[in-house]
C-alpha cells in the first residue's frame, strides 16, 4: 500500500470538507476532517495495523474557522488506518515532545473541562469502521487511561496508548441496498431482535428441516454455519418474517460497542450492545467478514435482503451517551477517551460544577450534551449516513428524552432544571424534519431515568408507548383497569393525537429489556440469579406485572395468545420481540443485558415442535440446564403459537380497518374506524373495574370489514348478548374467527373464514380468554360456514337475527337492550312515516 502524501496543503485552512473521512472517486485523494474546536494542535497519523505498531506517518493538520480541522492526501485508500493527538492549553505543543513524554504538560484538563492529552491516539467520530474496542484489549485497556490514573505505577497522561487504541478505517464502498420499501407507518408491524440472538443457535443450520411441517413456513433457507450470528445469516431471515406476516425488522444497535463478546464466546458484558463506540461504524463482530469494510459491505448486503423481501430495516441507536464511560479513579482529571472526549469533553458532555462527568439521566457514567451544536451535528450526521448510504428505513432511540434536554441553560448541579424536557428542543425538531425530507421513520423511546415522556415527543415522531404496555399487562392478569385498557386498545388518543395519528404510538407488551411473551404468563418474580446459560445478571424490574397463571400450561397458552392478538388488533403499531411468535423463554431472567448464550439464542427448534420446553437448550450439550417446563406439550405436531401468530399477523396485514392513521369517534356508523366498548349485554359503556367487555371494531366507510372483540379477563364465563340488527339488504353475517381458549387448541384457536363458525345469536367467552367475530360478505365466496353447535350451559345458542350492514353499526344496532322493543318500533315507524317527528330518546 503507498503511504499517504499530503496534498494541497496551501488549500487545507480553507477547506470546506465534511467531517470523516472521504475519497473522492475522481481524484482518489482523501480528505480528513476532524471537529476539535478548544484544541491548539491536532495530528493524524497513519498505522500499518490495529495493534502492535506506532504509527508510520504523523502529519499536522490545519484548523478552520468552524473549529474544524482538516487535511487531504493521496495514498490513504480503502483499508487505511488512522488516528489522531491533540493538544491544547492544558498541553502546549513543545517541539521535544515524542509519544509517552510529559513535555508541555500543564494540567489534565484546560479551563473549559476538556481533557486534551497528544500521549492518548483517539479514532476519528465519523469513522465508517473502526479497527477494535477497548474491553477487546483485556487488562490492556488500562493503557487508554489518563490523568492520575495508574498503571503499573505509572500516570496514565504519560503513558502512549498508540500502541493499542482503536484505530478509524477508511472506507469505499458502493454495494447498494436496494430501495426503501414505500409502505406507509400504519402497516409496519415490528419484529425486534439482535443480530447474533437471530441466527446463532446450533439449530439454525437446520431450519428449513424444523419448519417445513409447519404451514406457511416450508421453503426457509438453511444458516450456513459459518454465517451463524452474523448480519449475512439474518438476512437469510427474511423469509421467515415475511411468512410470519411482520414487515419491519429492529435490530438492537448495530454501531460499534465497546464489548467483549466476541463470536459464540459468552463474554461477560454489553450483549445487547447499549455501549456505542462510534456511531457511524457498524459492528465488526456482527460480520462473517472481519475485514477492513466487510462489515459495512455485509450489512448493506443484509438490508438489500430485506428490502427485497418488502422488509423495513429499523436500527436501535444509543445518542443518550457512549461507551468512553464516566471517570476514572474517582478523579474528575482521569478518564479514558478514545474518541469524542479526547477532542471536545466539554461539547459531547454533560459535566458537574468540578467538571465531572454525570450518570444523570442514563445510569451509564456519562451523558450527552445536546446545549452543543458539535454533539447535535453528531447525531444528524449519522442518522443521514445510515439512512442515505447504509439503506435504514427508521431508528428506534434509546433513552431518547436526552436528546431533547438543554444542560447549558441551566446551572450545572441545578438537578431540578437539569432534569426539563424540551419538547421543541431543535434536535429533536431538525430530526423529524430530516427525517420527513428524506423518508425515513423515528421512534423514541420516551423515558429515561430522569422523566417519563410518553406523548409528549413534538409532532412527526413515533414513540415506544409503555403506557399501553402497563394497561395490558395489568388488564389481561385481571386487574380491571377498564379506562386504561379502552384508552390504549383505541390508541392512546390523549397522548398522542397531536403527533400525527395513532400510527406514532408503537404497542408492546415486551420488548428486549424484560420478560419474554411467555415469560410474561410463567412468572410471578424475576429469576436473574441462575446459573449458565441463563444467568447470572444484574438488574431488571422488580415490577413486571406478571403472573405465572397458577402453573397451568393451558392457561398460559391462552393467555399468551391473548397478550399477542390484543397488541395486533389495537389501535396503532404492533411490535414484538424476536421468538415471543413461538413461546422462547429466558427461564425468568428480565435482564440478560450480558449474556451471550445459547440459553438466549432464538432456538428455530421450539418453534417447530409442540413441547418447545421439553427439548434440550443446546443439542451439543445436553448436561446444560435445561428449559423450565413452561408450555407443557401442544396439541397437533407443530408450534400451535407460531401458527396463531401467523394467523393474526396475517389478519392485520389484510385488514385496512386494523391499520388507521386517524382516530374513529366514540359512536358507531360514522365515517372513519371507530372502537367502542361495551358491556357483556351491549346495553351500556362498561364501567370501572369491568373485566368481561366488548369492543365493537366498526370499520366505517372504509374497505376493511367491522369486528367484535369479546374479552373475558375474569374466573367465570361470560355470556356476550350479540343484538339482533336489522338490515334490508341481508348482505353480511358475524363469524367466530378467533377464540383463545384452551378448548379451541385442536383447531388452532383461529379459523379460516370458510371454516368459521356463523354466529347469531349469544357467544359465551370461556374465562381468561378472548374471542374475535369478523363480518362476512356472502357474495364474497359461495363456501358455508359450519353448522351452528352448542357446547352446553349456553356457550352457543343458535338464535334467529339478521345480519348487519358492513360499516353501519350505528344504525342497526340494538344497543339499548332494555329498551330494545321500543326502539326497533320507532325505527320501523320512522321509516313508514318519515315526516312524523318521534319522541325524544
């Protein structure tokens, strides 16, 4: 490779350059800007490796105005590794400096806080990859250390750390990624996962074989072994999500972390990857291909897969703080940049009165400023490089009220005023209107450690709604939350009606940061403390809003299915977590943040069996602990859930009246989708504390058709009085689609409308369960519904009525029962004799 040459350098003060580095196709020289505002001198140097070597070259660069500085050079092409020094009033250049020598030394941080120290070689911000991670270095990592910090009784400002700090890679790299899918927010139905989790498991290499008996589920490809865990194998999944009926995929961050998991190793620390070292670099562990720009060109390849199967692609990114963590030895002058601190600590972070870095709102050492147009600037840049280059369609933002804090504006320890929240904060406003220029989706996670959020997030942003997650949970355990329940199946119109339709409010029951679906209906507390591999870990609510359903397999099971239809038949955009559609479970663990085991990889083999916890965790190993016996054995020869989940995924995603972008009004016959609720006799609204409602689903003057849900969240049946309608046409007829209950397991707890049952008169919803009747259009299909059947005690009683009126619930339905008699007498009357005025309702 020919080492870099400068270039132009009389041009370099004047350059308007973007930050990073970029080669001009044209010319093949390379341009390297870096923002270093309170530096007085900054380097960049070039290496022959990641590790064991100094640096070949050193050349200073030239600052601009903009506080930017920049340098060109030919010879530094694809695969060139760099890093830079600075220095700055705490440490004046001195010509008889050399790397590892305290030559113009006068503190560890200059008047402003920034901990500037040319012995430390720091990676490049924009970096589109990075050569390592510091807890990949091992005890070594103590050598990045500066200030007062020792290392075998040395300070760390004095030791060189070039030797083995991570080191930027220039990239080039044109691999497409094919086109964004053009599907609007309200048809995304979101599947959460992580990269490794997806595809690691021993059994992958075998999934075409598990779930070919499977329905809907035959032709998957097979993971190639050495594609296990990696961005190429979950590409290979995109079948399996398109089969499932999901059309976005989320994947847990991607940008490089600061983790020592490294391949099927379990490591001890930052699975999940919430440690982002850079923020432009996707992950190298994540890749088959570990070479320089394998990792960008595989991850490009992986998002082209799933554009082309009409897949979204949604990454979790960490902007809340990074993974250089807080200070070291207790001192506010040592820390252990290898990046943003080492060039401006005081503009990328929020610090004490002593210049201290804060845990604040994150619990992880440090936390972003965003008072800094450098740390704003961050963000937008690299939300426009992965949307742009890398194909993303949306980014889910962890702890996103950070960004939309303003630390400047208030007293450094002013925790009061530190802790506001600014909805109209510009970061977050520039951000949804980037976004909305360029066609790309964002979604808060709206709460942090200092303030809960949800619906408060400025208009164009979807946001994470915890509130439906803590509605659900608790209604479907029984607890009567009637108000909270109706508010959120509708969407959560009060929190969210000002940020642009119920298609903002992302529902969930789960996510990565908890219980499992399963997990959820199997467990009264947490068990974080078992052994391999489904423990140890730290952490993880104490407050889950669980139960384990008194030990009974079938009641879980039902149970189960009625968390999953319930988050796909609300009122905005369902998201599930990778394996809850076939029953995965962690044992109990609500917080395997660390754990890079097999116990955690998705096990393609439950989905395709009907004692998904009977079978070994790992077939390699079977003295492992197993499975906690959870579901207990299913009726039929595969998952029945995954074939449940397919069926009400695949309900949404036909159904136009599942997936609004406007709220209906509370009454029904109106124009737009309504949701209004009942009692069991449909009489009157439900009142506090019910917990045996109806939802009338009416679909109004769309092309979907109306549903009734019918829940039971209590001990004793429920016996729903469907009203008789009336209607001239006798177009349409309800059919029993959907029932939860143990007793419908030998059919798959979901029919086909041909197979449905017609239902006229009353339907009895056995406890703990739920049912589903969807209108059928007669001159549709010529096929008959089954014969009406009775199970005794008046579960199903075939009573005579006539059908409906697609979208005229309004003005058939007989929902005063009390006064049923009357008001049908006055309907009729009304009709003869239109103008005769009629009595006062």
């Amino acid at each position: 490779m020919t080492s870099p040459l400068p270039v132009s350098q009389d041009q370099w003060a004047h350059g308007s350059w973007p930050l990073g580095a970029h080669v001009d196709p044209r010319t093949g020289e390379t341009t390297f800007a870096v923002a270093a505002p309170h530096a007085t001198r900054v380097t960049v140097e070039f290496f022959p490796r990641a590790q064991g070597a100094d640096a070949e070259a050193s050349f200073a660069m030239v600052p601009g105005v903009d506080g930017v500085w920049r340098a060109r050079f030919s010879g530094a092409r694809h695969g060139t590794l760099y890093g830079f020094r600075t220095w700055g009033t705490n440490w004046s250049y001195d010509p008889a400096w050399t790397p590892g020598s305290l030559a113009g030394f006068v503190s560890d941080r200059d008047a402003d806080f920034n901990h500037l120290n040319p012995n430390k070689v720091l990676f490049d911000p924009y970096a589109r990859e990075v050569t390592h991670n510091p807890l990949s270095l091992g005890e070594n990592k103590a050598l990045l250390g500066s200030g007062p910090a020792e290392f075998e009784g040395r300070a760390g400002r004095e030791i060189d750390s070039a030797q083995v700090a991570p080191k930027g890679v220039v990239v080039e790299d044109a691999t497409a990624t094919g086109a964004n899918p053009a599907f609007p927010e309200e048809d995304n139905a979101i599947y959460e996962a992580h990269v490794k989790n997806l595809t690691l498991h021993p059994n992958a290499t075998t999934l075409s074989e598990l779930l070919s008996p499977t329905p809907g589920f035959a032709g998957l490809p097979d993971i190639p072994a050495p594609l296990r865990g990696t961005y190429a194998g979950a590409a290979m999944m995109a079948p399996y999500l398109g089969a499932l009926g999901l059309t976005v995929i989320e994947l847990l961050p991607v940008h490089e972390t600061d983790s020592d998991q490294v391949g099927a190793h379990a490591g001890s620390t930052n699975h999940w990857g919430y440690q982002t070292l850079a923020f432009f670099a996707p992950n190298r562990d994540y890749s088959s291909d570990k070479s320089l720009g394998g990792p960008t060109r595989e991850f490009k390849e992986m998002v082209a897969a799933f554009h082309a199967a009409g897949l979204k692609v949604y990454l979790d990114v960490v902007y809340n703080h990074s993974a250089e963590g807080g200070n070291w030895a207790d001192s506010p002058d040592a820390a252990g940049f290898t990046s943003l601190g080492g060039f401006a600590t005081a503009d990328y972070y929020g610090l004490d009165a002593a210049g201290g870095l804060i845990d604040g709102a994150t619990g992880t050492s440090n936390q972003m400023n965003y008072s800094s147009p450098l740390s704003c600037a961050l963000v937008l840049d690299s939300l426009e490089y992965w949307h742009g280059v890398m194909g993303v369609d949306g980014f889910r933002f962890d702890l996103a009220p950070v960004l939309g804090r303003r630390p400047a504006d208030a007293a450094p320890e002013d925790w009061d005023a530190q802790r506001r929240f600014f909805p109209d904060h510009p970061l977050l406003l520039s951000i949804v209107e980037l976004a909305r220029r360029q066609g790309f989706e964002v979604v808060a996670e709206a709460w942090d450690l200092w303030g809960y959020e949800v619906g408060n997030f400025p208009a164009g942003w979807g946001e994470w709604n915890g509130r439906f997650r803590d509605a659900m949970r608790a209604y479907l355990k029984g607890d009567g939350n009637t108000d909270e329940f109706m508010a959120m199946f509708n969407g959560d119109y009060l929190h969210f009606h000002e940020n642009g339709g119920p298609h903002k409010s992302v529902n969930f029951v789960t996510a990565h940061d908890g219980f499992t679906m399963f997990d959820l209906v199997s467990y009264n507390t947490k068990i974080n403390d078992q052994p391999f591999p489904f423990g140890p870990t730290d952490g993880g609510s104490d407050d889950n809003m669980s139960w384990d359903s008194s030990g009974d397999h079938a009641l879980r099971r039902t149970r189960w299915r009625n968390f999953w239809l319930i988050t796909f038949l609300a009122r905005g955009v369902p998201m599930i977590v990778s394996g809850d559609e076939y029953g995965r479970t962690q044992n109990g663990n609500n917080n395997p943040w660390s754990l890079n085991t097999v116990g955690m990889w998705n096990n393609w083999a439950q989905a395709g069996s009907n004692d998904p916890t009977g079978l070994p965790v790992d077939p390699q190993h079977p003295d492992l602990p197993g499975y906690h016996d959870n579901i207990g054995v299913m009726p039929g020869a595969t998952n029945a859930l995954l074939t449940f989940a397919r069926y009400v995924a695949r309900l949404r995603a036909e159904q136009p009246t599942l997936r609004q972008r406007s709220w209906g009004d509370a009454e029904l016959g109106g124009k737009d989708v309504s949701y209004v609720y009942f009692g069991t006799a449909l009489d009157d609204p439900p009142r506090p504390g019910d917990r045996q409602i109806a939802v009338a689903i009416d679909s109004g003057e769309g092309d979907g058709d109306d549903f009734w849900v019918l829940l039971n969240m209590y001990d004793q049946p429920a016996t729903f009085d469907l009203a008789e309608t009336l209607e001239e046409d006798h177009q349409h007829e309800w059919r029993r689609i959907i029932d939860t209950a143990s007793w419908a397991e030998a059919e798959g707890n979901a029919w086909d409308m041909d197979d449905a049952q017609a239902v006229t008169g009353t339907y009895t919803v056995e406890p703990w369960s739920i049912a589903v009747l969807q209108a059928h259009h007669p001159s549709t299909t010529s096929s008959k519904p089954k014969e009406l059947w009775g199970r005794g005690d008046g579960l199903q009683v075939d009573r005579a009525g006539l059908p409906y009126r697609r979208g005229r619930f309004g003005l058939f339905l007989d929902r005063v029962r009390r006064d049923g008699v009357a008001r049908i007498e006055r309907f009729t009357e009304a009709k003869a004799h239109p103008d005769k005025p009629t009595e006062a309702k």
